[in-house]
C-alpha cells in the first residue's frame, strides 16, 4: 500500500514539474510601418519628375509615442500598451523615413531628403515636423476605430531660422477591422496624406 501511494506521489511531482518547466510560448508579434516603396537611387533621396526640392529637417515625435509597445487609446483619456504587439523598429526613426518616402511619390516633388544632409543642398522649402498624435482611438477588440493623425508644421525658406508659415494638420480614418494591420494600413494611409498637404503647401510657398 505504501509502495503503491509512493508511486502516485511519484507521478503527481513528475506531472507537476513538468507542467512547471514547460517553456512558455512566445506570441510576441512585431510590425512596422511600410509606405509604398519607390526606386531610389540612394538612401537619402531621390530625383523625381516634378519641381519641388523639399528638406525635412525633423520629426519630433512626442514621448508617449516614443516606446516599442504599440499603443491603443480606449477613450480620450485612457491609453494601452500592447506587450505582445511591438515596433520592429522605433517610431522615430519609421515615421521620418516614411514621410520622405511619400514625398517622393508626390508627382509635384523633384527631391526629397531628411537631414542631416550636404551642406551644399538647397531645397524650395524645408520643415520641422512635430507629431502631436499617431494612434488609434476605439474600445473594444470589435469596436469602430478612428485611426488620427495630427502634427504641427514648420516651414522655412533657405536656411532662415524662423518660419515662413505654420500648418496644423489633422486627419482621422475610420477602421472597422479588428486586425492590428489594418490599423497600421491607415496610419500609412495618413503619412501619405501629410507628405501630400507638405508638398502642396511647399509649392505655394516657392
């Protein structure tokens, strides 16, 4: 009988500890934003069809934005931060890099670059970009989402330290999916849509 509740006991601590050392599953997911790609001919930039020279000279992002989390705002004043959903790559250095990439689609652009850039380079207009918001607005995994950008801008002529002009954008798209890419389809989406009002109001400023 003894034998018998030792071999049990036996079982139960080798069930146990298995169940203990089992290596935990990791479901970390990781994303980044990808604007539609064109040819360049160097990392810096490129020269297009249009007229327009356009210098970046940055893109402030704000610190809430500034992690490898991927965040979602439940409401307006409740934000979360996925651990499982992260950026492949950090925000501040996708966001720019993709903003000169839409540039460069914009038929009206010629050349578009982010600084730092040769001292010699001279561009029609230049900005300083300050995003004030990049996220999705919603509660609930179902629930309708109003993916939102808005930033302020700064354009300069030349090498002047004031600006010439100051722009505040905003956009929202609704996302009806639940999907995290389709979020971040729509948060391409409005880079695009900021590298086209840049490039229309640089043509009115030249």
């Amino acid at each position: 009988m003894r034998i018998s509740y030792l071999l049990i006991l036996g079982a139960f601590v080798l069930g146990l500890s298995g169940c203990v050392l089992r290596p935990k599953t990791d479901d970390t997911k990781f994303y980044s934003l990808n604007v539609a790609k064109v040819n360049d001919n160097s990392p810096d930039g490129r020269i297009g069809s249009g007229n327009l020279s356009i210098g970046i000279r940055s893109v402030k992002i704000p610190n809430y934005l500034d992690t490898p989390r991927i965040l979602f705002r439940n409401d307006q004043n409740k934000i979360y931060y996925s651990e499982r959903l992260r950026w492949a790559e950090p925000l501040k250095e996708t966001f720019p890099r993709g903003l000169v990439v839409a540039l460069q689609q914009d038929p009206s652009v010629k050349l578009a670059m982010h600084a730092p850039w040769d001292g010699r380079a001279v561009f029609d207009v230049e900005w300083r970009i300050e995003i004030l918001r990049f996220e999705s607005v919603g509660s609930g995994r179902y629930a309708e989402k109003n993916v939102t950008l808005e930033a302020l801008c700064y354009a300069y002529k030349g090498n002047e330290a004031n600006p010439v002009a100051t722009y505040r954008y905003s956009w929202k798209k609704v996302v009806t999916e639940s999907e995290v890419e389709y979020i971040l389809h729509a948060q391409e989406d409005l880079i695009l849509a900021l590298a086209g009002k840049i490039a229309t109001d640089s043509k009115a400023l030249k």
